[in-house]
C-alpha cells in the first residue's frame, strides 16, 4: 500500500516541464495518389511519443534531442521509418498493403509483426467503432482465424462462449483471460441468482465500452501466452484502451440510434388445425381433446360440439400468434463524446457513453454508462507515469429465458395458438397445463439487475540506464451487482405464495501488482537481444448474499422486507491469492533468425499443498526466408517467414477450497447448532496442463498486396480436475482429482488482399478472409467411464473417443411403413406403421436407455469470416460475413412441438404426417405419447450458416466542407446487422445455445431467446 500512495504523491508533485532540451519535426504524409493520410500515427521509435496527421495530412511534433528514428504508419499501408538526422521536416508516402512493421501488443510489452514467433493476431478496431454490440465478443465473432464465438441467445447484456482454438477443460472455465491496459480482469458471470434465471447469464466484460478500445491482440498458441502462466490455457485477449496525443485537444463525437426486429419466426398449425389433429392422435386411447382440457375449455376456445353426431367443429376457434403478441420492433442507441491532447510531457483521454438497449422480447433491456479517464505524464528524462480508470454502470431487466417454461418467449411458441390472449372482458387470457399467458408473465414480473464497476490501474516507469528500465503497475477490479427479482403470485412460478421475492448481491474485488524489469541490446551490427524479468501477485475477494421470501399483502409491495416469511437466504466471503515470477528472452541474428524462450512459476492458493507451484516454459523460433539472397530481390515475394513454438499453459478456474477437506454448517440437531465433513481433501491436487505445438507460415507478395498467415497446431490437456467416485464407507461419494484428456488439432488461415489500390478518393477494394478448422477429442476419463451433462443430464456427453460435450440420445432411422417392416424387430410390440425406427444399439431385442448413442457433435468443422470493403470518393462500404459449417443443434423444444398433444404448440409441419397415401414424410403418424418423442436424432439438426453480420454504408465528408464548418471530420453511415442467414437449421437461429457459457452443456437449443437484425443510423463528428 506505501507503494501506491507513493506513485499517487509522484502524480501530484512532479514537474511538467521536460528536463531534456527538445526539437520540432513537422511534414505531410501521403498515399500514392498524393492525397493526404488523415489520422496517420507519427511516432518516435521505442517510445510513446506521438501524435496523429490532422485533415490535410500534415503533423507537427515535438521530440527529444536525442531521437534517432520515427516511424509512420496507417492502417492498411506499409510503415515506413525515417532517420532523425539534421532537417526538421520529413514528409513520407506511404504504399497500400499489409504493414511487417506493425507493432502489436504481446505479454508485457510490443514486437514488431515480423519479429513474432508465436501465434498473434491482432483486429483493426475500425471494425468495431459503429458496430452496435454490448460486448467485445461480440464484435471479435467470425473476425480472427481459431477464434470460435457462439453468442448463446440474444438476451441484452447475456454471457458469450469463446473457445480460442477449442475447449481445454470440463468443468473448469473455458473462456480467455482478459487483460485490459495491463489488468487481468474479472470475467463470467457474478450473478448469484442465475439458478432461477434458468441459464440466462450476465457477462462481465459488457462492461467494457468497444469505443473506448485502441487495440485488441489475442494470443493464440502457447509460445505467445505463457508469459501468462496458470490462466492461459484458453488463450490470452489483450486490450490497450485509447490515450491522449501531443498537440491541440481534439474532440469526437458519435451516434447512432436504430432499431431491432427479429430475424425469423416459428411456423404453429392454426387453432382448428391443432385441435383437430391432436383429437386424432387422441383415437387411440378412446380419447378427445374435450377429454383432457374439459369440454367448457374447448367452448372458451370456440369449439362447437354436435351432440347428434358426438363429434366437435373447430373452425371457429381462434389462432393466436403468440409470437407477434410477445416479440416488438426494438429501439437501440448508442451517444459518446471524448477529448484527447496534451502537451510534449503529458497527454490525455476523456470519454463518456451511453448505450441503451430495449430488448425484442418485451419486458427484456440493457442500458449502460460508461466513462474513462486515461493520463500519461512524462516527469522527467527518465521517469513517466500513467493513469487508466474506466468507470461503468449498467441496468439490466432480465427476463426469464432458455430451458424454463416461466418465460414470456418460451410461452409465446409453447402455448398453443388455440389459447386467445385476451379474454371477452379485456383481461390476460386463460392458461393452459404448465404453460401461463405469456403477455402476463411480462407485465406482471419483475427482474432487474444493477452492476457497478471500477477498472483501472496506475504506473510508473523509470529508465534505469538508456537499455534499462523497470516499471511497476498497481491495479484494481471492482464489481458490485445487486439484482432483485419479484414473481408475480398471478402466473408462473409464485402462484400459490402470495408472491416470491429473491433479492441477491456480490461484490467482486481484484488487486493485482506487476512489477518488470526489461533490458534491450545491441551485439554488433546484426544481433539484438532484449530480455524481461517480471513478478506478480493477485487477490480476488468475492462476498456474495442473496435472500428469498413469499407472501405479499398485495403486488405493490414487491421488496423483502413486505414478506411474511423468509424461506431461504445464504451469505458468503471466499478468496484467493496467486503469486508469479516470470521471465521471458528474445534474440535475433540479422534480423531474419529469431528464438523467444519464456517461463513463469505460478503459486495458487486453489491448490494442494504438495503441488501448489507449477512452471510452464514455452519457446520458439522464427526464420525469415525472404531476407536470404536467394529470395531478396524477388519482385514477387515480399515476406516468407517459418515460425515454430512450443510450450505449456495452465487453467486453476476450480473454486477456491476443491484441495481442501471442508466442514459445512447448518448441520443443526434437535434444535442445537452444527457442523459435519461437507468436502474429502485432495494435497496432490493441482493444475490442468495445456501442452501446445504450433508450425506457422506467413507469406506476402506483390510488395505485401497480398498476404497469407497459416497455422497448425496440436493442444493436449492433461490432468483435467474431475470428480473420481470413491466407496461411500468413507462417509463420501466422491473426490476431485487429475484425470483425464483433451486434445484439440487444428488449422488456422487468414488471408488479406489489397485487389484494387487507387489511393485518394480512387476506387479501392480490399477483402480478409479468415478459416479456422478444429478438431476437439476425449481422450482419458476416469477409468474411461463417460461423464454426461445437459438438459435431461444426458444431452451433452463426455465419451472417450468422442468430441466433447457430444449430443448424446437415441439414433432414429426413419418411418416403419408396414407391418411387415416391423415384423422381428426391437419395436414389434408397441409399434404400427408410421412410427418411428429406432436402433437397437446394445442389441438386446428391446429399446432402452442403454441404446442412446452420440448423435452429432456441438463443433463446427469449419467457421470464421471474410470481409470486403470498398471506398470511392467519400463513401464507403464494407461488408462482414461470418460463417460457421459442420456442427449439430439439438433442437430440444420439437419434442414437445412434434407430439401431437394438445398441452404445447404444434410446428406447422406436423399436418404433413404419415399416412399410407402420404408415405415420403418424416413427420410421423399422429399418435399422442408415443416412441417418436423419444430424445433422438430426429430432433438433431445441421447447424451451419452463413450469416451477413454487419453492412456498413458511410460517407465521408470533404475536408473542403469540413474546415467551413469549424470541423475536421464529418462522417455519415449507416450499418446492419444479421441482415440475411443462409441455414437449414429449422428453429429460430442457428447460433442458439440454451447451455449458456457452461463447457459442460452446448449444442441444445431449448426455448432460447432469439439474436435480431439490428438497423442504425449514426453520425461521428471531429472537430
């Protein structure tokens, strides 16, 4: 803590004067056609000294003495550096093409593009400025090669998986870590109350503005993350917010504001339609529709019953479209001004935003406010210090949604469209089984949740010698989320109560200090070698409480304290501690023959006492081919460069306490308090181990118009932490230990074309189309024995052999269609023509639970995204594809949607059901509670698509208008998202994943809340 107020005190008393005396360098960048580069970043070379070219091209900046080399570079051209020597002026042209020179954000510092030897990436935040998305995920989806992001449902504010080059473990996290201006962020969902939300997660990184974003780097391969150690197992997400520039203060501002609809709708038999169908499913049992509901129910409807002929009209009864009733044209905006500037010592960034979202399920939105401050302050010739604070407020009305019938969606394509939504008199209509009015529960439940966050850090550095320095960060991460949820006593789940209250809050801390030391040098002419020595310590505190109570005097009071009693409540404090050393050493020859080592020691509190430290080690070379003579003077080869890396990462996302032998309370006798053994300890317990290979290739041509990066690589996990059952003589059934494997192969490509360059206003056309191919597999469990999650406990299973998290139920292989077809087979005594086949799979003669088998697979064989952008004169236009090919979705909402009873609504489809004159269906014979609602694979369906994510149309104004104007940017667009998907998936969205973030449950589509097409319609303004 002395340390912190002591960088505080540095803050508040250091001069602002420079010590070292200075010059001023000014010039024009251009492009090949001499028109001017607005925004170009003009930099001396191996510091932070900068600043942007204004609306003519021009900069002015003012530099040390001493600086050798500036460096100048633009977004889709190629750098270009420049020697300091006696004139001030320096003027450069810069070439349309990919940029070697490009400098990227790596772990605990920058490399060049061409020096790296592991695998990056690295996206152009452009494509995130006007994109209207609540999340960085969202904005990352289809844009970097192995990167898999499946937005689970389109709940306002709701969790995102992110699978960089797949899924390493089972019951541990899955998700990247996040590192933000040098933090490692809380990331996951905080809720406490997500156990009645039925799987619909809040994310914490919705917290973080896109707009605010200057860069985003993803690690990738184990070489790149290592540096990270015990968290990087998933990969790593480096984000550097925005900062100020020398010069005069510059002021931008940004709107959009637009609308969302759904993209598609469910297709219902009609109410008659319905009726009549399932009074014939009903046959069988000698049964009717009026049997079940009650004939006065069936007359509400406007069923008519012939008393001569016994037999009930249904061509009165009404058809609801219950979609149309629940689902609403959307509004969505989006306001943020900043300013940034400063003088030659210190430069800053101020923003402030706010985003608002109304969801299209009604009673659903998300509104946040955002506001950052960042302060960079050069103290002296050898001392400069930085500030990063980003402040956030987000309010999030939550409904009910995915795997639950207690939702306004899951009832608006559940209860049949027979149901009226309003009664004669105007009130909400009747329900019907388990199912309530949908436009009620909106109306009459309530659920909102509050969260607060603090990220930010402060640093300083000190130039110890002119190839020395050390620099010490000191960060925080503070959440605090309060939900309160009331359940209407009138529908859904508090009937019967009185009502029910649950009220929750958590407050997530994080303190992390970083300390480094970095050397760089010069052997000769042709070597360089720098080297990092670094060390660590994290604590994370988590206090949770949440409280439930039931009988209301009424509905106006809906806060705990107006209940009569309180019918469960929990509270509690957890932390944990990790210290780390770490080391990392990169050498060059030539500049052409590169070696990176790295390893960092890790101690957890999570773990055993006998293995509470690890060491993961990566390395990896680099060769690049095209500076041999040989290719050096190639008028087609710009870049060929071999990288080839090696190393280990870690995943410790366990809880807290799994090594430790736990006493629990609440263990109460006769009245007396108590405790009992809740948890058998594990010493040797420890971390999940991610081995990692990975060979890359990256190729340029035509002076970098065109450019190639490929990547394969083999990832092994091993020790995967897992419940192993034990006797239960030792008073337990269980314990958590290293077993099992996971390995992930795969190919990754990225390839960038320049196609058409005129420069200036010309035409220009450029397009990045990225490919990612993974193959995940189970290769060890426990004894081998198979694992199963998912809805029902069985959907997802984990099989050695198989891929995880496979979709896992019975294997169906068509329609009997005679008697004699079904003559000797497993269903010769429950079936008849036009029921479903079922595979005997064990062989027994009989269908059981032991004939269920892996059904498809959750992973896409292939997925990524190509984009293609295009600018004439002042306007542009880019268009962003994304696409996903090869995985399985288990639409679990059909088997009550194909059943033929008249408890649920029915797909449209099921009038097209087998009869001996209609034989070529797959829509099975009418017959209520039969075989064909087994959990199978006629319920598994291809999930690929492809999807226009994001179009957008700008113009850009001239600079002629602009300077009239007292501007110097004047920019006009509009933009869409998921204007058109192409898939045979036959539920509402193709991305869908009732499971949520969990890596135990994917690939299920049960009631999930639909993603919308999104129009808006924004302005940016410079000045």
């Amino acid at each position: 803590m002395k340390h912190l107020w002591f960088i505080l005190l540095l803050f508040s008393i250091v001069s602002l004067e420079a010590l070292a005396q200075s010059r001023t360098l000014t010039g024009t960048v251009t492009d090949s056609a001499d028109e001017p580069i607005i925004g170009a970043n003009v930099v001396v070379s191996g510091t932070t000294i900068g600043t942007v070219t204004d609306i003519d091209g021009k900069y002015s900046l003012v530099v040390p003495q001493d600086a050798k080399q500036l460096v100048i570079s633009f977004i889709g051209f190629q750098s270009v550096t420049f020697p300091i020597e006696a004139s001030n002026v320096i003027d450069a042209t810069l070439k349309a093409g990919v940029d070697l020179t490009e400098v990227l954000v790596v772990g605990y510092g920058t490399q060049q593009k061409r020096d790296i030897t592991g695998s990056v990436a690295n996206l152009s935040i452009e494509d995130l400025q006007t994109v209207p998305v609540t999340s960085i995920e969202q904005g990352l989806q289809g844009r970097i090669a192995g990167v898999d992001i499946l937005q689970n449902s389109g709940t306002p504010g709701s969790a995102i998986n992110v699978r960089i080059r797949g899924g390493t473990s089972i019951l541990g996290d899955n998700q990247p870590l996040y590192i933000v201006d040098g933090v490692p962020i809380t990331t996951g969902n905080p809720s406490g109350l997500d156990d009645i939300l039925s799987g619909q997660e809040i994310d914490a990184t919705a917290d973080i503005n896109a707009n605010e974003i200057e860069s985003i780097t993803v690690l990738k391969d184990a070489a790149a993350a290592a540096l990270y150690g015990s968290r990087a197992a998933n990969g790593v997400v480096i984000i550097n917010t925005k900062r100020g520039q020398q010069g005069k203060t510059k002021f931008n501002f940004n709107a959009y504001r637009g609308f969302q609809q759904d993209m598609n709708r469910l297709e219902f038999l009609s109410g008659p339609e319905h009726l009549r169908i399932s009074d014939i499913a009903l046959q069988p049992y000698g049964l009717t529709v009026a049997d079940l509901l009650g004939q006065s129910a069936v007359e509400s409807y406007g069923g008519i019953f012939d008393e001569e002929s016994g037999t009930w009209d249904y061509s009165n009864v009404v058809t609801t479209d219950w979609q149309e009733e629940v689902l609403r044209t959307a509004p969505i905006s989006n306001y943020e001004f900043s300013a940034k500037g400063g003088s030659e010592n210190t430069r800053f960034y101020t923003g402030f935003s706010m985003f608002d979202q109304e969801g299209i399920v009604i009673g659903s939105s998300y509104k946040r406010f955002n506001g950052r401050f960042n302060l960079d302050h050069q103290a002296s010739e050898k001392l400069s210090l930085s500030l990063s604070l980003g402040l956030s407020r987000s309010e999030n009305e939550r409904i009910v949604s995915d795997n639950t019938i207690y939702s306004p969606f899951a009832n608006s394509i559940a209860l049949p469209t027979f149901v009226p939504a309003y009664d004669d008199d105007g009130n909400f209509g009747p329900t019907l089984g388990a199912y309530d009015n949908p436009l009620a529960i909106a109306e009459y439940d309530q659920q909102l949740s509050v969260q607060h966050r603090m990220l930010g850090n402060i640093a300083a550095t000190y130039q110890i010698a002119p190839n020395l320095s050390f620099t010490t960060r000191w960060s925080a991460d503070m959440l605090f989320l309060k939900e309160d949820f009331f359940w209407n006593p009138l529908v859904g789940q508090a009937v019967g109560t009185d009502g029910e209250a649950n009220t929750s809050t958590a407050i997530l801390t994080k303190y992390v200090n970083e300390n480094t030391l970095n050397f760089n040098t010069a052997i000769g002419d042709n070597q360089k070698f720098d080297a990092l020595l670094g060390f660590s310590w994290e604590d994370n505190h988590t206090e949770r409480s949440t409280l439930q109570a039931t009988g209301f005097p009424n509905v106006e009071f809906t806060t705990i304290n107006a209940a009569t009693n309180y019918t469960d409540g929990f509270s509690s404090y957890t932390d944990y501690g990790i210290v780390s050393y770490f080391s990392r050493f990169n050498y060059s020859i030539n500049n052409k023959y590169r070696a990176s080592f790295s390893l960092r020691l890790d101690g957890s509190s999570r773990f055993g006492e006998n293995n509470r430290y690890a060491l993961f080690p990566a390395g990896s070379l680099g060769w690049t081919v095209s500076d041999e003579p040989f290719l050096a003077n190639s008028n087609t080869i710009s870049n060929v460069n071999l990288r080839l890396s090696y190393g280990l990462t870690g995943n410790q996302s366990i809880g807290n306490f799994a090594s430790r032998g736990l006493y629990a309370a609440g263990r109460n006798y006769a009245g007396s308090a108590g405790t009992a053994p809740e948890q058998l300890g594990n010493p040797d317990l420890t971390w999940e181990e991610t081995a990692q290979f990975n060979a890359g290739l990256d190729l340029a041509f035509f002076k970098g118009r065109v450019a190639l990066t490929a990547d394969y690589y083999i990832k092994t996990t091993t020790e995967l932490l897992l419940p192993r059952p034990i006797s239960g003589t030792t008073g337990f059934t269980q314990i958590q230990q290293n077993v099992g494997e996971i390995e992930n192969k795969g190919i990754e490509f990225l390839l960038t074309t320049y196609n058409i360059t005129n420069g200036g206003e010309g035409f220009n056309w450029n397009t990045n189309f990225n490919l990612g191919y993974n193959k995940p597999v189970v290769k060890a469990l426990n004894n081998d024995e198979p694992l199963f999650y998912g809805l029902g406990g069985d959907s997802n299973a984990f099989i050695v052999g198989e891929v995880p998290a496979a979709l896992y139920g019975f294997e169906s292989t068509g329609i009997f269609q005679s008697e004699e077809e079904i003559a000797g087979s497993p269903q010769a005594d429950t079936a008849v023509p036009g029921d479903l086949i079922f595979t005997d799979v064990d062989g027994d003669g009989a269908i059981t639970g032991n004939d269920k088998k892996v059904i498809g697979s959750p992973w896409p064989n292939v997925f990524g995204g190509i984009t293609n952008t295009f600018s004439f004169k002042g306007f542009e236009l880019s268009a962003f594809f994304s696409y996903s090919f090869g995985n399985d979705l288990y639409w679990l909402q059909s088997i009550y949607a194909t059943d033929f009873g008249p408890f649920d609504a029915q797909l449209a489809k099921m009038a097209n059901y087998w009869t001996p004159e209609n034989p070529n269906t797959d829509v099975p014979q009418p017959f209520a509670f039969g075989d064909h609602t087994r959990q199978g694979s006629h319920m598994v369906f291809d999930a690929s698509y492809i999807r226009l994510k994001n179009l957008t149309l700008a113009y850009n104004f001239s600079s002629n208008l602009t300077q009239k104007l007292g501007l110097e940017k004047i920019r006009l667009y509009a933009q869409g998202q998921n204007l058109m998907t192409s898939t045979d998936y036959p539920g509402l969205d193709p991305e869908a994943n009732s499971g949520g973030a969990d890596g135990t449950n994917r690939g299920y589509d049960f009631y999930a809340y639909p993603q919308a097409r999104t129009i808006t319609f924004g302005v940016n303004l410079g000045f």
